[in-house]
C-alpha cells in the first residue's frame, strides 16, 4: 500500500517506518527542513531504541522516503496518516493549528479514493470536522478515518508491531476494511480490531491516557501520606496489586508523570467536559496532585539543605521524562532544576540519552556529564528523578567516594532500604521511611 505520513516526530517517524518495514511503501513528509536533511543523511532526530537500524533498513530497500512537500507524497498515496503535534494551546485546550495547516494542505493534491488517517491525539469532533472540511473544500466525498496511537515512547517499535489492540473510527465500511488490511499483518495472534465512530475513537485514545494518569496520581498521594503515617508505599502497593481486581500496572510512585502525552492530554480531556457542561472532578485533580508532585524531590533536598542552596552542589541522575528516550516535554526534572536553581546550587547533569536536549534549554547554567560517576563530583546530593537501568545497580563505594556527604533523594524507589542503611546512606524516597545510613551518618542527616 502507498502511504504517506504526516509529521516525522516520535508516532510518526516510529510507525511510518514500521509500516515500511512491513512491505508498504512509505514517504514522510516534515514541514521541518532540517528534520528531513537530516533524516535524508540517516541520522535520526530523536532517541527511540532500534529505529535507526530499522529506517536504515527500509531507506536501502527503497521502501522508505523523507519529503517536505506534502502535495508530492500525498498525489500518489491511498493512505494519508496525520501524525503532527497537538500541543496544550495556553488555554489546556489541544492546539490543533498544525492538524488544520495540513488538511489545508490536502484539499488540492488529495487523490479522490485516499483515505485520511488521523494518528494524532485530537480532541473528540475533529476527525468529523476535517472530514467537512475536506467535503467542503474540494467539492466532493472523501474519507477521513480516525486511529489513535497507543505506542510509548522507549518501546515504541515493539508497541506498534505488537499492539495490545488497534481502535479505529470509522463512516463508511469501506475504509474499515482497507485498515484493516493494513493493520492485518500485526493482528495475527489475534489482537482485537476495534471498528467504532470516530468519535468513540477519539474519546477511546483520552480516556486511556486519563486513567493511566489517574492511577499514577492516586498512587503518588498514597505514597505521600504514607510517608506521613509511617508507611511504606512499596509494602501498601504489592498488598493491593495481588488483588487481580487491582493489579500492579502503572502503579508505582515517583516524582509525576511528564512526557507529551499525558500532562496535556488530562488537560485537553478536562478543557473537552468543560465545553460539553460537565466539570471535571477528577481529571483536575489527576493534574494537580501531578503537579504537587513534580516539586516533592525539590521540596525534599531544600528541607535537608536549603533554604539557600548557596555553596552546594546537587547531582542530578535522569533527565528525560522517563527512561529510553530523550524526550523532556513537561518532565519532572525540569521542575527540579529551576527550584535548585534558583536556590543557589551548582546542579551536575547525567542522562544517556536527555543531555543535549537539557543543554538547548539551559546552556552553561548546568553542568553536564556523559558519566553517572562524573556529576557526583564533590556532590552534596544525588538527585534520581529517571529510572534509567543503568542506575538500578550502581557501585555504592564508588558514588560515596566521589560525593562530599552520601546523600541521595530517589525519586524512582530503585533501591531497596536495607541496602541503603548497610551501604551508610542518608536516603529519601517516595513514600518510603527515611534512612539515615550507618551510625556516623545520623548526625548530619539530622542538621
Ligand atoms: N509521543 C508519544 O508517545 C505519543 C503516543 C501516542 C500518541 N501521540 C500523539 O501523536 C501526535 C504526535 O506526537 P509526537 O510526539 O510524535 O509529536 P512530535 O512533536 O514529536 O512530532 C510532530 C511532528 O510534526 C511536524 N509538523 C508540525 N506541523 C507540520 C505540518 N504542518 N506539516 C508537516 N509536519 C508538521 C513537526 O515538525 C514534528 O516533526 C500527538 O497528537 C500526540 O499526542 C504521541
């Protein structure tokens, strides 16, 4: 099948490729020129595990192409995904400028039997407008179909070819049938084909997002009061994740969820009940308990060594909004950065995979290491805010050796308690008791 894709960033450039990986022919099309050079000379512009070697692959089979001109892929395709942006507009609401620059752009190369695909995260009502727009506007019938994107970020190939479902929005049974096919190859272990109205298609994608978020924010107030009561938030989430009506999935505290997805995505949903005369109890609440907690690390480090962080210097483990990918929209570390800051600290910087996106943020204000030993450098803390796996069995003599005082504040629960105190470890978590490390360590941690 002959396809186009529509805005080559993380859901675009994943599952264009992977779709020429399964024998269609694909052509993505950027309005970012530099994106597209780039792409051009094989290099890819952002960090998705096993994307380059795939793209590689499917570029030599001449399967695979890169365009700025969307009238050029679109005259020849039978399928046009749309895969741009939907950020939070100032209002919470999802921007959709880019989604309306594009079907803009379709009305004079759209081929008469090509089908629309809207891949991007849009607010309920917009597959139905863009359809009207397009009827309007080139004066005839046309397709628009909606299929929302469930990959993640991280393990974004292994979610598309190995979808847990595929939902798509659909009028006419036509275009059904030809997604269908298309998705046929992935769905052979039979994995459910959704058929449904766009709008229900459209609602499946926020409401999915809305409650991944909605647990992640419960946990994380659990884990705050547990800290209060004396609890152990990791003893309280195995006591009710054995209970199959519960489960364990996505319930683990930490220090707020970011990304590009949820954060604006909450907020859009919210925006979408306001419009429609309901008020939104919960999903405000999911995104202010969220919000609260993206300061709780920073709160934490300025009660142990602030108010003024004049003289200290803070290491800070994890940049991306979580782990395997580079991506830093709306992640708790930025949060953590500003208030240390601001403070007065000197803050050390490690992520394998964040740093230059930190550094296009932030210039000389951090100081940035490629090694995790490196920014523990005369460290009066450690700071982990990402969970990547290579933190998870760290040499604990090492990190002691480098650091003025062995303080950290993990932000991700990766180590276990009793490991913390034998290691003498002054060591904060989430939801977790304090440890105050060996004997010689009680004095400091108590200022
Ligand atoms: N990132 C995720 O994990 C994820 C998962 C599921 C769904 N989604 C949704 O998919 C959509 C895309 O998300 P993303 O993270 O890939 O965004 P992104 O910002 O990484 O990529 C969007 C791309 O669209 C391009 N673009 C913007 N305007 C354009 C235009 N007029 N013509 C051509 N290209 C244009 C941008 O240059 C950019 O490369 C969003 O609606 C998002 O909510 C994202």
């Amino acid at each position: 099948m002959r396809i186009t894709m529509v805005g080559t960033g993380y859901v675009g450039l994943v599952t264009g490729t992977c779709f020429a990986d399964l024998g269609n022919e694909v052509t993505c099309v950027d309005i970012d020129q530099a994106k597209i050079e780039q792409l051009e000379q094989g290099k890819i512009p952002i960090y998705e595990p096993g994307l380059a070697e795939m793209v590689q692959r499917n570029v030599d089979a001449g399967r695979l192409r890169f365009t700025t001109s969307l009238s050029e892929a679109a005259v020849q395709s039978e399928m046009i995904f749309l895969a741009v942006g939907t950020p939070s507009g100032e209002d919470g609401s999802a921007d959709l400028s880019a989604l309306w620059q594009v079907t803009e752009g379709l009305v004079d190369c759209l081929p008469a039997s090509a089908v629309v695909v809207v891949k991007s995260t849009v607010p309920v009502g917009t597959n139905a407008a863009i359809y009207r727009k397009l009827r309007e506007r080139t004066g005839r019938e046309c397709f628009v179909a909606s299929n929302p994107e469930f990959l993640k970020e991280g393990a974004a190939i292994n979610d598309f070819m190995y979808p847990d479902r595929v939902v798509v929005g659909v009028r006419e049974s036509e275009t059904e049938l030809k997604l269908r096919h298309l998705y046929a190859p992935l769905l052979r272990t039979d994995k459910p084909f959704l058929a449904m109205s766009p709008e229900s298609a459209e609602m499946t994608k926020y409401v999915a997002n809305a409650l991944l978020s909605t647990k992640i924010s419960f946990i994380n107030e659990m884990a705050n009061l547990c800290q209060r009561v004396g609890g152990d938030i990791d003893d309280v989430r195995r006591g009710i994740g054995h209970d199959r009506r519960i489960g364990f999935a996505f319930l683990f505290p930490g220090a707020g969820y970011g990304g590009s997805c949820f954060p604006k995505d909450v907020r859009a949903l919210g925006k979408t009940a306001r419009e429609h005369g309901i008020e939104p109890l919960i999903l405000d609440a999911v995104d202010q308990v969220n919000n609260r907690q993206k300061s709780v690390l920073a709160n934490a480090v300025l009660e142990r060594l602030g108010p003024s962080l004049q003289e200290k210097r803070i290491a800070v483990w994890g940049l991306s909004f979580k782990p395997q990918t580079d991506d830093i929209r709306e992640a708790p570390s930025l949060v953590l950065i500003d208030r240390l800051l601001e403070a007065g600290a000197v803050v050390q910087v490690h992520d394998p995979a964040a740093l230059e996106n930190v550094r296009a943020l932030y210039g000389d204000r951090l100081v940035y290491a490629h090694l995790p030993l490196d920014v523990l450098e005369d460290a009066d803390a450690l700071v982990i805010v990402t969970e990547w796996t290579e933190f998870r069995h760290p040499d604990f003599r090492l990190m002691k050796e480098r650091m003025r005082q062995p303080l950290i504040f993990d932000g991700r629960n990766l180590y276990d308690l009793e490991v913390m105190r034998e290691q003498g470890f002054e060591y904060h978590s989430i939801g977790r008791p304090i440890v105050l490390g060996r004997k010689e360590c009680n004095e400091t941690a108590r200022k």
